[in-house]
C-alpha cells in the first residue's frame, strides 16, 4: 500500500466527517455544474515561504546511505556518526537502497512528519550558472532568474508579479471582498525582493521585529501632512507614492491588528525560537480570517563556515541547532493548524540560496557550494522524496557539486505551488514568468492538485483598466491641461453627484477629502466586448487635471470590482458635456492608458470628440445629460443663468459660476448629439 493510501484509509470517522463537511456541495447539481463541483475552492489556500538565509549544508542534512564511505572520506572532520546515541536516522528503509538516505540526528521532529505523511524531500534544487554570492544568489532565488545574462538583473519579484496578476490593481487599495495585504513577510527588516511587483511596487506588508496586534498603534503617527498641491516633477512623484504607501499601511496595519486580535493559537507547544514566533504569528493570522496568500518567514545562520560543528562531537554545533530549529518549529506550526481546522489551507516550503561544498574546510565548516535541497510540508503534501541523491562523488576540484546534477530547477517547485496548490492559471504562469519551467509532479497529494479546467486567473473577480479623457470646458488650451477651478473652490461634491436623472446611478462613491488634482467626478460605464448594447457595470471616479482617470484614492487608472478579465467597451460620463465610448474593447490585461485624447478615431462613433487645436475633448455644453446639445440645454442655460459658487450642471467651464461663457459654450455645439447608443 502507498504510504499516502494508508494515511488516507487510517482517518478515523470524525475526521473524515470533518473534512467532507468542508466540501462545496449542492444538491440537485445539474451536468453543466458538475465540473465546477470537481473543483476545489483555491481562494482560501495559502502558501507559506521558510528562506534558510546563507546556504544550508544539503550534505550533512541528506546523507545517501550507499555513499556513507564517500562522505566521511570528504568530512573526517565534520561527518556524522552511523552508530551510537546520536547517530544518523534511516529516513525510509522502504525506499531503493540507491535512494536511501540518512538524516542529521537533529532532524527527529521532520523524521516524525515525514512518517506521519506530512513532509516531501526534492533533491539537487538549483538553477543554470549558479551564483555563489549570498547577495546575488539570494536575488535571483526571489526575483525568478538565474546566472545566465538574460535572467541576472530581474528588479521585481516572482511573488509579487504572482499576486499582482492574481489580484490586480489590489495591491495598497483593499476592498470589501480582500482587505488583507496581499503578502506578508516576517522575520526580516528588509523588504523582499520577491515581492515587488512588476511596477516595482512591494505588495506586501512587513511585519518584522512588529507585535501585530499592536501594529496599528504602533504607526499611527508614521507619515507627513498631506500636501495640498503636487506638480508633476520626479520629486513630486516620489512624494505622492510615499503618501500612498503610508495610507495603505494605515488601511492594512488596521486589518492586521483585527485579525491577530480574532485569531488564537491550539495548545501546540512551540519551540522557543524566533522562527517558532514568525510561525505562530502566521497560525494566529490565519485563523483569525486573514486571506493573504503568501507568507515569507526567515531563518538565518546558515552561512557555517566555521564551527559547523563542535570539535570532536559533530552531531552537536550551530547546523545541528538550526535544524533543530526549523524542523521542530515548523512542526508545531502545522499541528497548530491541525489542531484548527486549518492544515488543509496551508503548504509550506523552504529554500536556501545555495547548498555548500562537499568536502569541508579546514575550520569545522564548509564553504559556499552549489545544489541543495527543498523541503515541502503539509497535509496536501504527497509524502516522500522527489529525484536521486546527490552523487559525492562528482564534484569540482575545489568541491562543488557539478551543476550537471541539478535534477530540478527552483522555478519547476514554485511554478508547481502556484497552479497545482494555488490554482493559477497558464496566463499567470506565464506572466509570473515561470511558464517554461515544467510542473513536477507528485509533490502534492493527488486529490490536492488544481486540475487545470479549474485554474484561475484572479482570485477576486476585477479588473483595472487606464484611460484618458479631456473636458472641452475645463480646458485650459494655454496651460494644456484642465482647470481644477471647482476644486480650488470646495465645490466639488464628496459624494458622487450622478444619483439623479437622467443618471439614476445608485453607487454609493464617497471619500473623505477630494484629491488635490482632482478635476470632477465622472460616471464610467464598461460595455461586453462582444455586445456593446450590454451594460456590465458602472462606477463612479475622478478625473484629474491631466485627463487621466483615477480612482476615488487618487491612484491613476479604475478599479472595477466583481467585473471577470476581458475586453470591455468603456464609457465616460460627465453631467454636462455628451459623453464617449471607446473605439473598441478595452482589454483587462492591458495596462497601457486608452487615450480619448489622440482623434476622433479614439470614439465610437462618428465625430464624437472635438478637436481643441490638436488635442480632442468631450464636446461642452449638454447640460441636461441627455447625450444631445439642444433648446433643453439652453432652456436649462436661461433658468439658472448668474448662479455664483454653485456645483451645478449648468457650469459648462467648471468655475463655479453660470455667465455667458457657458451660453457660448452650449451655442457653438448646440447641434452635436452623441452616438445613440449613450444618449439617456
């Protein structure tokens, strides 16, 4: 019998009731819903990240057992013993005497995971030129890349572009459905590459050397005033991301307290160590409703070139306590999930930048090597070992593994987490950059893995999408931009002003304070690529002076929340000039700005736009938003004519006053009418 069989055939009646009463059942299930029915629900899985920083020591962690004669000729000094008290532990007899390993003796608490059917070994992990600086290797391990000349200078990370594909447009603005950050990483003051997305923006939140329950108080005071006017400088650019960093570290630092505070640990006894922390913070979090997806904790101490091991007793030392350590910690951190409910949701792995030399030197210790090996935990992990044992014998002069033993590359295992344990899609493989990498199979539990009809694109249903847009009356030919007059003023509304006719518009759009670039609101319609006389959704924002649109916290470009990817038609509103549908469909994939701004040619539509000396606007003076300039709008004109410091539709040039320049405005377009298609 396979050990996974046994351990499944070995649930006692409770527990199998337990997990089925976990299962999306419905009754009465149609054929056309059986497949969805087959596939699990990824949207709660999460995938927790152990980085060993330094290098671990494969070798005196994994010893092949037919090759025991070779190692101990390379490591007189440091080789562990066969025999005695602390000899070294058979991982497996059941396994081929060639693939046979024994462990460091400090490895119980993973012998005893491994047994219980919880933990998987992968062998010889590296990618192609590796790089033997802690620094370098380490960036590549993060960023995706490897030592050949197309993939060394990565300046984002696997992770992040992983979750800002998953979750676009999420990162810093949290919604009802996903409040969480969409990372979190513990252990480490520095923020991780890994998580910087492809904009180079760190998309997750840093809880190292933090108590989060406290985290909240704690940076309350962190930041500056806002500033009421920023240009367009480089400067004013930084500024303006700084401000938005620390108020979406406020929004998360409140989420983070909430769920640390609902969250508990089991009775679980952890280890005293900083590790066992980390791991105990992650626990905690989960259980108290955190949906973020990754989690990275630190280990460090693995740099052993010297006093590896204590002279003379090499089961004991510093390797022999950071196994201990990692193993023993991550231990009770999958109980305590266990103990929960939760070790269902959760698969974790480690890594270490590089293995260490074969032979050792001449203080105790190794020096910096090549290959190493990965570890993988959890109940939906398939127990047992992937790929051979390392061959000690072939080596370099100087004792490195040969890269030619490299049975996996790093990418093969993360690609492998990200669609068979979270469920993303080959477009997110791919846009993650690890579409070239092969999936390995068998490191997950066969009823664990994401068959591919199930994959994911997002796992929260929204798009983000960028365009540009120019108001005829707001704007400034001089200046080359819009007026923020209304602005300037306080007139604009904090409310979205779109909820009367013709609009009747029932979105609930409000914020505290109106962005100092704001210009107005506008009311944004997406249409189906595929039926432009389909209305998908609408959503009220901002424009600013610069003709982008932007949403409600002054990030450029929309969110669209519970809108699934693909290409929409987009339509702008605005409660006195006729508004405008894009030429054609938008796509949610493409992050470049649709700009109405270029020629008419941007419009659905014929003559749709109105050339202002080469830049193209929204045609002014519909003041009735009917999406047609007639005697209505000049009726409409006469009946409000001299109103002063009014947000009104009848102020066609957005100054906060209703005079003859809105009367010109109206007569010099009185017969343009917008396409049939968005006139209310």
């Amino acid at each position: 019998m396979k050990r996974r069989d046994f351990f499944k055939n070995s649930l006692t009646v409770g527990a199998g009731s337990f997990l089925l009463s976990q299962l999306p059942f419905k009754t009465f299930a149609t054929e056309d819903m059986l497949p969805l029915l087959n596939c699990p629900d990824v949207s709660d899985r999460v995938l927790v990240i152990i980085f060993l920083k330094g290098g671990n020591d494969g070798v005196n962690t994994l010893i092949p057992t037919d090759q025991y004669g070779t190692y101990m000729s390379h490591r007189p000094g440091i080789g562990l013993s066969m025999t005695g008290s602390n000899a070294l532990m058979a991982l497996d007899n059941t396994l081929p005497v060639t693939d046979q390993i024994h462990l460091h003796p400090a490895m119980t608490a993973f012998k005893n995971m491994y047994d219980a059917g919880t933990a998987r070994i992968i062998q010889s992990v590296g990618y192609p030129d590796i790089n033997g600086s802690h620094f370098k290797s380490t960036d590549l391990w993060l960023s995706g890349g490897d030592g050949t000349p197309a993939n060394n200078n990565f300046t984002n990370g696997w992770i992040g572009r992983f979750l800002g594909t998953t979750f676009p447009g999420l990162y810093g603005n949290p919604i009802l459905e996903f409040q969480d950050p969409l990372g979190i990483q513990l252990g480490d003051r520095k923020p991780s590459l890994s998580y910087h997305n492809h904009d180079g923006f760190y998309v997750a939140a840093n809880l190292s050397q933090q108590e989060p329950g406290g985290l909240y108080d704690q940076i309350q005071g962190i930041g500056t005033p806002g500033h009421a006017v920023l240009g367009n400088s480089e400067y004013d650019q930084h500024i303006s991301y700084i401000m938005n960093v620390e108020n979406s570290t406020n929004v998360y630092a409140q989420r983070i307290t909430e769920v640390f505070n609902a969250g508990t640990n089991s009775g679980t006894v952890y280890p005293s160590t900083d590790l066992s922390d980390q791991l105990r913070t992650v626990a905690r979090m989960i259980a108290g409703g955190s949906k973020t997806k990754v989690f990275m904790v630190h280990l460090g101490g693995f740099d052993t070139h010297a006093l590896q091991v204590e002279s003379g007793s090499p089961h004991t030392g510093e390797h022999a306590e950071l196994l201990s350590n990692l193993f023993s910690s991550v231990k009770a951190f999958h109980e305590d999930l266990n103990n929960m409910g939760l070790e269902q949701r959760v698969v974790s792995a480690s890594f270490s930048e590089f293995g260490r030399q074969v032979i050792e030197n001449g203080s105790l210790g190794t020096d910096h090597g090549t290959l190493g090996p990965m570890f993988m935990f959890g109940s939906a992990v398939e127990p047992g070992i992937s790929g051979a044992n390392l061959d000690l014998s072939d080596i370099s002069s100087g004792g490195k593994p040969h890269e030619t033993q490299m049975q996996f590359d790093y990418r093969q295992v993360f690609r492998t987490l990200i669609q068979n344990w979270l469920g993303a899609s080959d477009g997110v493989a791919q846009s993650t950059q690890f579409d070239a990498y092969p999936i390995i199979p068998g490191l997950l539990a066969t009823n664990m893995i994401v068959d591919p009809s199930c994959y994911v694109d997002t796992y929260v249903a929204q798009i983000r999408l960028k365009a540009k847009v120019y108001l005829e009356g707001f704007y400034d030919t001089i200046e080359g931009n819009m007026r923020r007059s209304l602005n300037d003023k306080g007139l604009i509304p904090l409310n979205q002003p779109y909820n009367t006719a013709p609009f009747n518009y029932t979105g609930t759009e409000s914020v505290e304070n109106v962005k100092w670039n704001a210009v107005d609101w506008v009311l944004l319609e997406l249409r189906e690529g595929g039926d432009i006389n389909n209305v998908v959704t609408r959503q009220a924002a901002f424009v600013n002076t610069d003709g982008n649109l932007m949403d409600l916290n002054g990030d450029v470009g929309i969110i669209f929340k519970n809108v699934n990817a693909g290409a929409y038609y987009l339509t702008v509103y605005h409660r006195n000039h006729i508004a405008v549908v894009s030429s054609n469909p938008i796509s949610s994939t493409d992050d470049s700005v649709f700009d109405f701004t270029t020629g008419v040619a941007s419009a659905y539509g014929t003559n749709q736009l109105k050339n202002l000396g080469g830049v193209y606007a929204m045609y002014a003076g519909d003041y009735t938003a009917n999406g047609l300039n007639n005697i209505d709008d000049y009726n409409a004109w006469e009946a409000n004519n001299a109103e002063i410091n009014q947000y009104i539709n009848i102020d066609g040039d957005g100054n906060g006053v209703v005079n003859n320049q809105d009367y010109n405005l109206w007569k010099k377009n009185q017969t343009q009418s917008g396409d049939p298609i968005i006139q209310q």
